[in-house]
C-alpha cells in the first residue's frame, strides 16, 4: 500500500471468507467503500492435478478429473474422455453419446442450481439459496442411481460410459424435469423482478463484448455480454449435434444478463435432457476398440515389465497410434465456460503433459477488470457472477 | 416514608417481572426465527434439544454463558469490554417507558416518544465503539456502516412517528393508544399508512434486518462490528438486536396499531372480544410485527450500502416530510 | 403501460408476490431428512466402504493376490502382502487405506474373482488416521457388518460385471459370478433349487 495515501485501507477477503466460494484470497484497497484496486490470490487448493496425471494412465486418470470442478465432475470427465479419444481415434457407440450428454446436461442444471444458491445468498437472498439446495438433491440422488456417487462420479469411461442407464432413472429423471420449470419459476419470482436484486445486479460489473473476448471469458459469463459462442453448438461432441437447443444470450454484460443466461440455460438443459430421453437408441456402450482394464486368465502375468501399459491399452494399433509423439486439444462446454484438455503424448499409456483450460482460472483473472471501481458489496455480486470454482482454478 | 418504600417495592416488582419476562420472550424470538425461517425454507429448524428443539435457546444462552471469553490481542481492552453493555442497556432502557397494558408501565413519562428515540440512538454508541475497539477492518467496516445508517434513518423513523404525535396531540406512549381508541376504527394505521410505511422500512434499517443488514452482512463483512466478539460479550450484542426489534414492533403496535386496545368497532360487533385482556392484543401486535420481520428476512435480497443511503434519505425522508404536511393540513382545518 | 409500471413499482407487487411464495412454503411440507436418526435409502451400486467378500463356504476371503486391484488403482491405496508357499501364491494381508481411496471402484470392476466391494455402507468416519487404514481382517469385518445390515440374502454389487460391456471380455470366473449368498444357510437352500430346477 502507498504510505502517503493515508486514506486507503487494505482489505483481506479471503481465503476464509463465507463469499468468496472456496479459498479465493482478494486483496482489496479500498477508499471507504470504493475499492481502488482488486488483486486475486490463488493456489490454496492446488492439488498437482496436471502432474499428477503424467504419473498415471489414461484410464487412471479419470477420476482425477472429477476434482477439478467437482460441481460439474460429469463435464470434466467427458472433456477428458473426448480429448483421449480424440488421441486414440476411438469412435463411441450412439447410446453413450446420449447418455452422455444427458448427463452432462443433468451436471449443468447442478452446478447452476449451486451457482443460483450461492450467487443469491451473496446477495442476502438466503431463501434461494435452500430452495435450489432442494432440488440439487433430487438431482445428486439421480446421479446416485446411475454412477454410484453423488459428486464425484467418474461415469465416463474412455469410448463410452461405464454402465448402463435403467429404465427406472429415466422414468425419474423425465418426473423431474417435467417439475423443474416450474421450480425455475420459484427462484425468479423471489429474485428476477424483485427491485433489491435489479438494483444490485443491473449496470454492475459491466464488460463489453470485445473486452469479454479480450479477457478469454467463456461460457455464460462471455454471453453474457452480447457473443453467441458455445463449444456445444460451433464444435459439438457427444450428442449435441442432435438436439435442437438454443443459446442464450445476453446484452449489456452486467451482473443480470449474465445471471439471465444461466437462468435461461436451466430451460435448454431440460428441453436437452428431454429429447436425450425421448431419442436414447438402443446398443452398445462402449466402443470395441477403448482401452479397458484387461482381465487376463492368469494372475501371474503382472510380473511383466510394463504392466500399466499392458492393462489399459491390450489393442495393437491403438498401441501404434499412440507410440506417435504427438498433441491434443479438445474441449467442452463446461457449466462454466470452456473446458479444455492438452495432452501431449510419448510412447507410454501416460500423458507426456496434461494441462487443463479451466474456465474459473481464466475468469478469476478477469476479476479485477470486474471489481475495481465498485463498492466492496459489488465485489461479492461479481464473485458471484463469474461462478469460479477454485478447485478447477488452481488445479 | 412507608408510601415512598412501598412504590420503590411496587416499582422493582414491576421492572423485574418486565424484564424477566420481556427476556423469555427475546430468547424465544430467537428459537422462531429459526422455526419460521426455517420452515420458509423447506427446512425444520432447530429440531434436537426438547420437543421440536423448545429448549434450544436455553441451551444456547448456557453455551454461550459458559464458553471462553476470548479477547483479541490488540484490542482496546476498555472499549471492548463496556461496548457490548452499552448496546444492551440502551435496548433494555426503551423499554422502561412502553406500556404492555392499561396503566402497566414502569415509567409513564410525558415525552416517552422523545425518550426511545433518543434511547436508540445511543445504542449506536455500542456498535461504533465495538467495530473501532476490535481493532479489525471488517468490524470496522461495520461499525462505519451502522453509524451511518443508524443516524440517517433515526431521522426517517423520528419523522414517521411526527404525524402520529400530531394526531395524538401528545409524546405519551400511553395517552396516544387512549387517542387512538377514541377512533371508531381504534388505530392510526389507516390515516397514517404513509408514516407507517416509512415506519417499518426505517426501522428495519434501525434494526439492521434485512433488506438493510449491512453492518453485519454476512456474506460481505462476515459479520460485521461484531466479528471479534465471541460469549457472553457476543451474546450481549446478540441480545440488543432483539431488544431493538422487540421495541420497534412495540412501537409499531402502540403508535399506529392501538396498543392494548382492541379497535372500538370490532368490539361492538362482538362484546365478548372485550373480556380478552389488553396484554393479549398488545402482544399478538408485537408478534405479527416480529414474524413480519422473519418474514421479510426469509424473501427479500439485501441492498447495498450507497442504496441504502438514497432509499433512507431520498425517498423516506421526503415521505415522512410529505406525510407531516399532509397530517398537519387536515389538523388545521378540522 | 407506463402506467401499470409506475403502480407496480409504487404498490411493491413483486416483492408482494415473493412474500406470497415464502408464505405458502411456510405451511408446505419441509423437505429436511433428519440425518443421524431417519435415513434415506441408498441406491444399489453407492460407492462406499471398502470390503472383502466373505466366501459363506470357506468362511474366508477370495482374494487370489493378482494384484490387479493393486495397478489399476489410481490413488495407490491398495497394498497386497503375498508369500509364495509351496509353490502357491498366498496372501497375507491386504490394506487399503482408505484415506487416500478416490471411491473410483475401479478395483471393483478389475477384479476377476469379485474379491473386492465397495460396500453400500457410508457411516465409518473415525478419530484417528489408523480407523480408516483397513486390512483384511477388518475389511472382512467390514463386510458382515454390511451383510447384517443388507436387507436382502443375496448381494450382488454392479461394478462387478458392469453393464454394456460384452461379458466375452471378462475372465471366466467373473462371467460366471452369480449374486454371493450372505449366509451359509441360504447357500445350501440355493444349490437345492438349483438341482431342482432342471427337473
């Protein structure tokens, strides 16, 4: 702090602090309420996750992905298996790009209903909060059902899903979403045109369209201000090229557009996840060709040299493929943003280097751009509105 | 000297069955908050200790008696210790001058109005001196808020209540219900719905209820002027802030909803609402400005700090001013 | 229309109707599961404590030390100890240790003699760091505290023999692994309808 400016008062939110969503650290200068400078701290939940993956196989490192946006972990496991199956020319099987998007979209609605939670208990609108914790649960026992976890469930599997879905958690998950409009509807009568929550969401925390870009925003926070951009609809994997939905977006970049587009989203998740029901075809769930966990007749054989490899990868020219030195990319929509994975590979079933595009990361640096200006309350609605979770920005 | 002894008895018995009642009452209002926020939100409250957790605040008040006073290092040791004390006592001093039923007062001053009015402010005294001698920015933060706030909105409260004094020709709590009960309709809520919309908003702000808890918004200042004080002193803090709204909702009752009295009409039509004890109507008043309270709590969002200053002095104060021209007017010429 | 705006605005109808929907979800029924004394039914299939499948004949585990379980798991918390004994692999001891454990299951789906579950039982915080590092004793304790609790006489965990996948693919013993019987008694009931069945 500049020592001739007696008039500034440093500021530490965080990393402890009830708002600011996990271990998010800001040091704010603030002149009374103002705040003249806003300077994020992260890396209080860094878990090595990147190089935790070189160490592991391809399959091993699924449920890594899970702990990065443990909101969404459905999405992050499909971005991971998508780039890997990306890698190792694998082709899934219909029924599991359905079932995947279904799910993703299930996820989506999830981390938006934590999102809508914590956003409008922020902004002191407690009763929000409890409303949208109610149906999660409904939605987490839904997951429950089909992965066997409720939070971190590893579903996907590299050229497929991991199991198959039972008729019964059709039946259930078409009862709630035929509800959850109606649920949506709950939350905005509270909240949307209630003149407390204009008055500390419209006109905040504005960024322009071209400043968005800028900034690397993706995801509802970038159509927020106005870009018609989502991984779904300009480069579509699993089963979103097969479903009508559209894309929400806003006009102004405040706080209420952003938080429009997500309530907006609600609606195409579930027009989504409806037609994924209505259309799931029948077959297999996995892919002939992904690498499974091999079980050989003896159990001796683990004696070999390179037992990892000899596990996952038990198909010849998957193991051709991948003793090219070669990279990577591929992305999804997450909840957040865009979601991306960076493999480059050598000649093993690891990954040379992992590196995640984590939407969170990219809009945690985008704070203070949002903040400084504002009043210390706005610092909250803006937290808020990004909708960062620190477990995928520190990795 | 008998008679003198014999009112100091009558007047202790008095204060002390007020205020060990008026007590029981505030814990309890902390044990329906959390049964009705709760129940708001599809939750159940408090639901271990007793039946339906009746004995949750009692629990509370032994926890907190017995739990480790702890004072930050560098805190202003006085000013820390006798802040708290200060909220309290200036709480439990307004209630010296309300009136729960006929002639059931323990001081029945000529300027009672004047007195809790004046008696709110110093309870600000408490917050500040507690938000500066925690040596801490957030409660500082706090403790800056609530000054501000307290003092613009005193001026939107006091000025709310001038159209009532007009009305009733005096500043005695107990001489404005008798006014009011001289109406055929028994309150000044419909003449004055103006001062009693600018009442309630103000005095949730005087309160720091939400829309307007900003001195200890939780999600911004974790708890506001507060947030070093843990115990007994944190109990005390805990306990002004009922008290503060306990006096309001009286206020609200006595000023514009008859106090005591039941509404002359109401008791024509059916005499038997006359047997019912004034103490009854008094506290069913209190008790539907309360739960309006929570109620308010478990809807509405909280607004920001230079919102809450333009709401308190752009439109509350204009309104209560424009309510005091409008009451004095029809005065005039009647 | 600019009209109806300004009495909206004047009247506070929204935050009116807000006040209506806290009311009515004030008289509607909570939706709160009081945790420790009623419980929600779990799914089959949860992901939860570890165990090592009773065998209701030998009245041991079935572990074969293939170690399998051992490689594929991610977070590396499986330890199997083995000693060759006349020229037959046999295991000492197996640890997980379940503080580091992902609850991946895919120790589950790896093992071809279905040894290993992890059981539908979620209540086993501990104290200490040693409650929660398992061996075999324990994990087999860990499983009849489950079994007493299952409400069926079979048990049959789906990370067995996952879905979807063509059963060509597993090892012989898995393929054929039918719902594991939790107490002797139901076995030998069992193998009675079996003989009766063809006839």
């Amino acid at each position: 702090m500049n020592p001739e400016n007696e008039r500034e008062l440093l500021i530490n939110m965080g990393p402890q602090h009830p708002a600011t969503h996990g271990v998010l650290r800001l040091v704010l200068e603030v002149e009374g309420e103002i705040v003249k400078r806003c300077t994020p701290y992260i890396g209080y939940l860094h878990r090595g996750l990147e190089k935790l993956a070189e160490d592991l196989t391809y399959v091993q490192s699924l449920p890594l992905t899970d702990r990065l946006d443990y909101l969404s972990s459905m999405v992050n496991n499909v971005g991971f298996c998508l780039c890997v199956e990306k890698l190792l020319g694998i082709n899934v099987p219909e029924r599991a790009k359905f079932i995947r998007t279904m799910l993703s979209e299930m996820a989506r609605i999830c981390s938006h209903l934590v999102w809508i939670a914590t956003h409008a208990l922020d902004i002191g609108a407690m009763t929000v909060f409890l409303y949208a914790m109610r149906d999660r649960e409904k939605l987490l026992e839904l997951f429950e059902m089909v992965t066997g976890a409720r939070l971190t469930v590893s579903y996907p599997r590299i050229g497929g899903v991991r199991c198959d879905v039972s008729n019964e958690f059709l039946k259930k998950l078409e009862r709630f979403i035929d509800e959850f409009p109606k649920r949506v509807e709950e939350y905005e009568t509270l909240i949307d045109r209630n003149r407390v929550w204009l008055k500390r969401t419209k006109g905040v925390g504005v960024i322009s369209a071209e400043e968005a870009i800028n900034w690397g925003l993706t995801g509802p926070t970038l159509r927020g201000s106005g870009v018609y951009y989502d991984v779904r609809k300009f480069f579509p994997y699993d089963a979103y090229d097969k479903v009508e939905f559209d894309v929400p977006v806003g006009k102004n970049g405040d706080i209420y557009d952003r938080y429009k587009c997500r309530m907006l989203e609600f609606r195409q998740s579930v027009r989504i996840i409806k037609q994924c029901i209505e259309r799931l075809p029948e077959g297999p769930i996995l892919a002939d060709n992904a690498p499974k966990i091999r079980m050989p007749a003896s159990p001796l054989k683990i004696d070999k040299e390179d037992v990892q490899f000899e596990i996952y990868v038990d198909d010849k020219s998957v193991e051709d493929f991948i003793k090219k030195f070669t990279d990577i990319y591929a992305s999804v929509e997450a909840p957040r943003g865009e979601l991306g994975f960076y493999i480059v590979c050598d000649d093993s079933a690891k990954p040379y280097r992992m590196r995640v595009r984590a939407p969170s990361f990219v809009h945690t640096g985008a704070l203070p751009r949002l903040c400084e200006g504002g009043l210390i309350a706005d610092v909250i609605a803006n937290i808020g509105s990004i909708d960062i979770v620190l477990g995928e920005c520190d990795r | 000297m008998i008679e003198t002894l014999y009112v100091i008895f009558v007047s202790i018995l008095k204060t002390a069955l007020y205020f060990g009642i008026l007590l029981l009452h505030v814990a309890y209002a902390t044990y329906a908050e959390r049964k009705v926020i709760g129940h708001i939100q599809l939750r159940l409250g408090p639901m271990v200790v007793g039946p339906h957790g009746i004995l949750q605040p009692i629990a509370d008040v032994v926890k907190l008696i017995f739990k480790e006073d702890i004072i930050p290092s560098n805190v202003d040791k006085r000013v820390f210790a006798i802040a708290p004390i200060i909220s309290l006592t200036a709480a439990l001093s307004t209630f010296a001058v309300i009136p729960v039923d006929k002639n059931f007062v323990i001081s029945d001053m000529s300027v009672g109005l004047l007195y809790v009015l004046g008696i709110a402010g110093v309870g600000t005294y408490g917050i500040i001196f507690g938000g500066w001698a925690s040596n801490s920015k957030y409660a500082f933060l706090g403790g800056l808020r609530s000054a501000a706030q307290m003092i613009s909105y005193e001026v939107a409260l006091a000025m709310s209540l001038v159209g009532v004094v007009l009305m009733a020709e005096s500043f005695n709590l107990s001489e404005i219900v008798n006014k009011q009960n001289e109406l055929w309709y028994g309150m000044f809520l419909f003449p004055q719905i103006l001062g009693y919309f600018v009442f309630i908003v103000a005095a949730l702000a005087e309160t720091n209820r939400l829309p307007f808890d900003l001195p200890e918004a939780e999600t911004e200042l974790v708890a506001g002027y507060f947030v070093e004080y843990s115990g007994i002193r944190f109990s005390f803090y805990y306990l002004a802030e009922y008290l503060a709204m306990f006096s309001m909702s009286a206020l609200a009752a006595i000023c514009f909803w008859g106090g005591w009295t039941a509404p002359p009409v109401l008791i024509k039509i059916f005499p038997i609402l006359s047997l019912i004890p004034g103490i009854v109507w008094f506290l069913l008043k209190v008790y539907f400005h309360i739960f309006l309270f929570f109620w308010l709590r478990g809807t509405l969002p909280r607004y920001r700090y230079d919102q809450l200053m333009a709401i308190g002095w752009k439109v509350l104060i204009p309104l209560a001013l424009f309510n005091i021209v409008i009451t004095s007017l029809i005065k005039y010429y009647q | 229309m600019k009209v109806k705006e300004i009495l909206t605005k004047i009247l506070l109808i929204e935050i009116f109707k807000g006040l209506a929907l806290t009311l009515k979800m004030l008289f509607s029924k909570s939706v709160t599961v009081q945790y420790p004394f009623e419980k929600r039914n779990i799914h089959e299939g949860f992901r939860g404590r570890h165990a090592l499948v009773r065998d209701p004949i030998s009245g041991d585990d079935k572990c074969i030390g293939c170690m399998r379980c051992t490689t594929v798991c991610p977070s590396r918390c499986i330890h199997i100890k083995r000693e060759k004994r006349e020229n037959k692999m046999v295991v000492i001891d197996y640890i997980i240790d379940a503080s580091r454990c992902v609850y991946c299951a895919y120790c589950v789906e790896a093992c071809p003699v279905c040894a290993l579950v992890l059981t539908e039982d979620y209540e086993y915080s501990s104290y200490e760091r040693k409650g929660l590092i398992f061996n075999k004793e324990k994990l087999l304790k860990n499983w009849d505290e489950f079994s007493a609790k299952w409400p069926a006489d079979y048990y049959f965990n789906k990370f067995w023999q996952p879905p979807g996948i063509d059963p060509s693919r597993w090892p012989k013993t898995k393929r054929e692994q039918g719902p594991v019987p939790l107490k002797r008694g139901v076995e030998i009931k069992r193998e009675v309808k079996n003989e009766q069945l063809p006839s």
